[in-house]
C-alpha cells in the first residue's frame, strides 16, 4: 500500500471507529513501530503512528497521550 493511501486509511479509521478501537490501533501502531527490525520499516511506522495521533487530536480535540 502506498503511504498516501495508508494515512487516509488510517485517518478513516480514526474518524469512524468507537473509542475502544481506536485506543486498540493506538497500543498496536505503536508496538509495531518500536518492535520493528528494520530501521527504515520503523521509520514508516512511526510516520504513519504521527498521522494516527494528529487524526485523533483532531477527532477528540485533545492529546490523549499514549497507550499504557
């Protein structure tokens, strides 16, 4: 999947999804970006977990910090 097509996914996902899923993505997002091997995979990762946290700023109107 190309990047662009990734963040508009993931902002869908932000914007449609019930609070319990979106909370489910953040913890999975993030595990996948800092358990990643390959550096330039973790790089991609982490630009898409920016993308996720911007989305539900946006949504939620306020940081709602990171998963536990």
């Amino acid at each position: 999947m190309a990047d662009q097509d990734a963040y508009d996914a993931v902002i869908a996902q932000v914007r449609s999804s019930p609070t319990a899923t979106v909370d489910e993505l953040d913890a999975a997002l993030l595990g996948a970006a800092a358990g990643s091997i390959s550096a330039e995979a973790r790089l991609r990762l982490v630009r898409f977990y920016a993308m996720f946290k911007i989305a539900e700023v946006l949504r939620y109107e306020e940081f709602r910090g990171f998963p536990q």
